[in-house]
C-alpha cells in the first residue's frame, strides 16, 4: 500500500509542478499549497470530515470553497481532484512532494547545519558555501541549528549529502579503533 500511495503523491505532484512551470506561476502555486497544507494538518478534523460519506456533496464543497478561498485555481482543482478520487488524506504529501520535486528540478539543496556553538553570519556564508562545493548543488538553503551534543565541528545533513565533521564523531571513530 505505500508504494501505491507513494505513486500516486508522485503523480499529483509532479501534474502540478508540470502546470506551475508551463504558466510560470510557482510563487503563486506554491505559496497557496503551503497555506492549504497547514489549515489542513493544523485540523485534522477537516480531513476525517471531507473523507466521511456522512455529509453532503454540497457541504463537501462548502468546506473546499472556504479552504481554498482566494487560492489559484491549480490549487483548488488539486484540492477537488484528491478529494473526487478519495486522495485527500494525501495532500500534505503531494505538497511535500512539489516542493522536492522543485528543488530537484532547480538543483536546489536544503541542508540543515549544525554547530556546538552559534556562528555568525559571515561563518554561515563560509559554510553554506563549503556544503555548496562540497555537494555540487547550484543553490543551497541552509537551515542552523545548535546542538552541544557534537561537542565541537559541524554537521551538514541533506536528504542525498552527509557531512559530518564533528568532534563527536571523530571521537567515536577513535574509540572504536582503539577498542578494535
């Protein structure tokens, strides 16, 4: 069942990166998938109720028309088509999906950096820049955190690139020779 479920997020997000980029309106498109996306997984309610067989085409429809009010109609015939076809429990995975699939499309990599301590900016450009050779993506959009736990270093995670050059590792990597 999750490989069907997988094809077919694949499917509805690839038809509507495919629309996006023939009317050269992905701003558009994307930032109204991502306010669909979150008064959807803020209430999970309205997803059991727009599934129930209990309400009425005309309420079904209510509910879509107030979640899709001023959206681009992509939006909302995406909305209408998951909804026809019994997929609208899918619709924060297909808008995950857009989105990684537009960022592959573009060569864009989002890498989560993480330091012992804060850096500042000009130490974030250096290593945005260092994770942008390193990977051989074209933008990077990177995303700090702190965490005291690797003890000193950085770690630069993707979901394709792992770099981990912290002193927790190193140290871990010691131990495990010496220890044999």
């Amino acid at each position: 069942m999750a490989k069907q479920k997988e094809k077919i997020v694949n499917q509805y997000a690839q038809a509507i990166l495919a629309y996006a980029d023939e009317h050269d309106d992905f701003t558009d498109i994307a930032a109204d998938l991502q306010v669909v996306r979150s008064v959807v997984n803020a209430e999970p309610e309205l997803t059991a109720l727009l599934m129930a067989q209990t309400i009425s085409e005309v309420e079904q429809n209510g509910l879509v028309d107030a979640l899709t009010k001023g959206a681009n109609n992509a939006v909302v015939n995406l909305v209408k088509v998951l909804l026809a076809h019994h997929h609208f429990s899918f619709l924060p995975d297909v808008v995950e999906r857009f989105f990684d699939l537009y960022q592959q499309s573009r060569g864009i990599e989002a890498v989560t950096i993480t330091t012992a301590v804060a850096v500042d900016d000009d130490q974030k450009d250096r290593l945005k820049n260092a994770f942008q050779k390193k990977s051989g993506a074209k933008e990077v959009q990177p995303t700090f955190e702190v965490d005291q736990d690797i003890i000193g270093g950085v770690v630069m995670q993707s979901k394709s690139v792992l770099i981990d050059g912290s002193l927790q590792k190193k140290i871990a990597k010691m131990r495990a020779e010496l220890l044999g």
